[in-house]
C-alpha cells in the first residue's frame, strides 16, 4: 500500500473518534467505510471475560491459564489470523520454574526479628533447592546497588559482598535530588528499577539482596509488595544462575530499615543523602541477619499465543503487537476476595490485541507480516517476553517495529495520549501524526520517575534492538481535564493495582481507549505498508543494538 493509501486508511480508522469528544463508534459515513471498524463493546466483552472470576486471575500454570490460551487462541482464529507458534500451532512454549514459600519465615536483622508480608517478603531464585539457610550473614548498605562505568559510578567500589547480605534503595540517585547526576533527572533509569538491583548484587557475589521500599520512589505502596511477591512465583526455567547467585531476594518496609541504620549508630536520611553523589562507599550496618525459606519448586512449560498475518510481499519482515495475557492469580485478600483479576492490568491490552487483529484482518494484508503476541509472565519480570526475545519466531533484523499495550484506558475519551519513554524513538512522530486526524495531540509520561519503560514487555525487545512503542492512557480527560486524569491514574495505583479490586465496575467506559486503539493501528499500518526502518533516537541506549542487529542483517 503506498502512503497515500495508508493515511486514507488511517483516516478511515481515525474517523469514528475525529474529535476527542466521541464517545460512540458511529462515527459517520466515513467511519462506516473503514475495514472492520474498532469497537467498544467488543473490548469491554473481552475484557469482562478474561478478567471473570472464573479465569481466577489468569497465573500462569494454572486453570486460568488454560482459560486464557483457549480463548486468546479461538479470538485469533476468529480474526483470521494463521498459527506463529511451535510447530505450526498457536503458541510458543515456555519452560517456568514455580516456586512458592512453604513455610512462615521470619527474617532476623541484628536483635530484631521481623514477620513475612507485614514487614518483609523474600524468596529465592534458585531451582535447584527447596532449602535456603541464610544465616549470621554481615548486612551491608551499599546505596542504590548501582555500577554504571559510563557514568563513573560504582557504588560497590572497595567493598567485597561475597557471603554478604546487600541492602539497597530503589530508584536512581536523581529521583530524590531531582537534578541529573548521570541518570536523567527524575526520570528512573533501568539503574533505578528491583530487576537490575538484584542483577547487579549476583553479579557482585551477594548471598542475599534487600531492597528498601519507600511509596513514591518504589511508586506503589507497600499493599503491592505484598500481593505482587507473595505467593507463586515464576521464573523461566534456565541452567545458568543469572539472579540465582543471590541466594535470597526481598524487600523490606521503610520503617524497619530505618530501625536497622539507628541501631548502627547510622541517620538514614543522611545515608540516602550521601548515596546521591557520586563516590559514596558502601557501610557496614553493624550486624548479621538470617533467614530460612522452604520452597516449592514446580517446573512446567507456560505459553506465548502467536497469531500472524502473513505480509504479501515481505512476509519475513514483521511489525509485533504485543500485550501479557498473565495476571496474579489468587493473592492477598482483600474484604475476603482473593482472586486478583487484572481487569486493566491486563485484560484491556490482550482485549486491544485481538480487536486490532480483527482491523488488520479486515484490511487485507499488508506488505509486511503482523504478528499479534499474548505473553505469559509479565508480572514476575516480563518472562514471556524475555524468551520470545531469546527465541524469536522473526529474525530481530527483520522486525520494523513492537507496538506494546499494557493498560488500555477505561477513563473515557482524552484530548492527549501518552508516550512512555518520549524521545526515544522515531515512533513518537509517527503516533503524533496519527493523532492530530483525532484533534489530539501526544504527552510525554506524567510520571517518568516510575521507571514504566522498564516496566513492561517492549523492553525485552528494545534491549535485542527492536524499536519501540509503548502509549498510556492520556491524562488530558474530555470530561475533568488534567486534574480528573491525574486524580484517577493516583486512585487507580493506590487501591486497584495488583489487588483484587482491578476489576470491571458500572464506572468503566473505554471508548477513550478504542480512540487510542485506532492511532497504534495507524501507526502499525504504515509501517507495515511501506519498506521504512523506524529508527532509535541518538541518544537512545538501545540504537547501538539495533545498528548491530541491522549491521549483520
């Protein structure tokens, strides 16, 4: 399809929310014409049936993820789409290692012992054992665990933590100073996200890792810590021991860290303070802690669902839609509910997934393949993507671009939409292109300090080379502006997120997120139809990957 072509179509799509006020799919005559125009109803039919209590919060490994990879896979058929998984089927297989604490751990910290979930979570990665005594193991404060050679940081510098237990701040150093020390300001870094944390303390040699959490830096409460790393947890299933040098990973709250500095003679803002610049040396917290975990261990083989539309002239070349399919399953109980259903998080993305594979359907095929990717393991550390990035069913080279949904809005319409991660690819122009035939324009994220990036399954594509798209719901609401927007995004992240009250209520309305559905079609569609490699920005960290990539192609 030539590009005049592709912004008739685009337009066509455009046409049933031209204006941010539409609140319907009607649309008018031009909506009518478009290919299998996108519908609201639809979505929230999806959404309401994957988010059901009878999908019992979609973990994978269990009932639910039976459900989902039946329906997921039955939606895509429908749609028209041909099977992009193992041999020849729906879907890419897994392997998952499971592991759920047994026991009722208590965590010793010098002379004070401290209760699991109220005041700490822990588990551990490795497979190999059920067993882990951590015992009498010197705690060390090593400032926000971070080892950044192009910025000359190293905050484990002069210390050896062999056989030690490592206690960490979340976040970067910029998130409370506000100024750029190397990490971007208030914008986290993968420097300032959990995942690299522990990563870097296994590569130091830490026999135990400790993250302390702080709501704003963390940016949710300590409620999520809880639900999120209680209960199963899954890992893939590796050989190589990666985070599992660490023998226990955990975090613990505020308070009790605070305790811990005072005990050894420390202030722990001051501490916090000087861990902000540059050349702070690590500090011995004047005692040992212990710990004992039983574990559960359960390998199995968990699914992507692959679902393709083969391109007419360049079918090895690909455009990927993705969206995680996994939630958490039964969690911690809230007014006796103990089913986490993940209704927006992420029932609406794989909702948008398959809607958007109807549009494509319905639009004849383009000159490139589309692959639409429901993935398993978001919630434990974007672990299907992980693997499809190690396994990709399309040469990396050959992948123009991933379009990622997590979260569509369930707010109603809004006069912006959200790039997360702004400026770092060419996409944002594409999207901004697409929007203005809405009336709208494209916001970078309001909070950038929560480190989203980093946060969902592009990044594992971003990291291979692959550029990025990854929109959040806009904030700029028709009905209630900026203040309604950021009023209901905080209400959402304080009460909802990863809690048994993400669910579908009377409140909910997503033509707001059809409107954004129809502009990550746009954007898709032009790449798909035309022979253009978007490109990363130059100062992007993941530019160098795809030159790589494109370089060997």
């Amino acid at each position: 399809m030539k590009l005049a072509h592709w912004m008739a179509a685009a337009l066509m799509l455009g046409a049933a929310a031209c204006t941010p006020t539409a609140t319907s799919d009607s649309g008018g005559a031009a909506a009518a014409s478009a290919p299998a125009p996108l519908s609201t109803d639809a979505l929230m039919a999806h959404v309401r049936r994957l988010s059901s209590d009878e999908f019992e919060g979609r973990s994978p490994g269990t009932r639910g993820e039976e459900l989902s990879i039946a329906y997921i896979s039955e939606q895509f058929r429908a749609a028209g789409l041909s099977p992009g998984g193992d041999n020849g089927g729906w879907t890419q297989a897994v392997p998952m290692a499971t592991a759920e604490v047994t026991n009722n751990p208590t965590l010793t910290l010098g002379a004070q012992t401290y209760a699991y979930g109220t005041d700490f979570v822990a588990w551990t990665k490795r497979q190999e054992s059920p067993h882990i005594s951590l015992q009498n193991a010197e705690l060390v404060f090593v400032g926000y665990g971070i080892v950044a050679p192009e910025n000359n940081w190293n905050d484990y510098a002069g210390v050896d933590v062999h056989g030690k237990i490592v206690v960490i701040l979340i976040n970067d150093p910029d998130y409370d100073t506000g100024d750029d020390r190397g990490f971007r300001g208030r914008a986290m870094t993968y420097y300032g996200r959990w995942t690299y944390k522990y990563e870097e303390a296994a590569r130091q040699g830490a026999a135990g890792a400790i993250i302390i959490h702080e709501d704003g830096a963390a940016a949710y409460p300590w409620a999520v810590v809880n639900s999120s790393w209680t209960g199963p947890q899954h890992d893939l299933a590796r050989d190589d021991l990666g985070r599992s040098r660490v023998q226990v990973e955990g975090w613990i709250q505020n308070r009790i860290a605070r305790d811990l500095f005072q005990r050894a003679g420390l202030d722990f803002d001051r501490e916090r303070s000087r861990a902000q610049t540059r050349g702070y040396r690590a500090q011995s917290l004047r005692a040992r802690g212990s710990i004992t975990l039983e574990t559960h261990i359960d390998l199995h083989s968990s699914r992507n669902v692959i679902g393709v539309l083969r391109g007419a002239q360049r079918p090895n070349e690909a455009v990927i839609y993705g969206a995680h399919w996994d939630h958490l399953g039964r969690c911690t109980p809230v007014n006796g509910d103990d089913i986490c259903n993940g209704a927006l998080d992420n029932a609406t993305g794989v909702a948008g997934l398959i809607e958007l594979a109807r549009a494509y359907s319905a639009g004849g095929a383009p000159q490139r393949s589309v692959a639409f990717i429901a993935l398993t393991g978001e919630e434990s550390g974007l672990l299907g993507s992980q693997y499809y990035a190690e396994h990709p069913t399309f040469e990396p080279a050959n992948i123009a671009t991933m379009i990622n949904m997590d979260g569509l809005s369930n707010m109603g319409p809004a006069r912006d939409i959200i790039v997360v991660g702004y400026g770092q690819s060419e996409l944002d122009t594409y999207l901004a292109e697409a929007a203005r035939a809405q009336g709208r324009v494209v916001s970078p994220e309001a909070f950038p300090e929560r480190g989203s990036f980093y946060r969902s399954d592009h990044f594992n594509l971003a990291k291979i080379g692959v550029p990025t798209l990854y929109t959040g719901s806009g904030i700029d609401m028709v009905d209630g502006g900026t203040a309604r927007g950021r009023a209901l995004s905080d209400a959402y992240i304080a009460s909802r997120y990863h809690k048994p009250d993400d669910e579908v209520t009377d409140d909910w309305d997503m033509s707001g997120a059809t409107n954004d559905l129809r502009l990550l079609y746009a954007v898709g569609r032009r790449v798909a139809d035309s022979n253009v490699w978007p490109q990363w920005s130059p100062q992007s960290e993941f530019r160098a990957a795809r030159e790589r990539s494109r370089a060997g192609r």
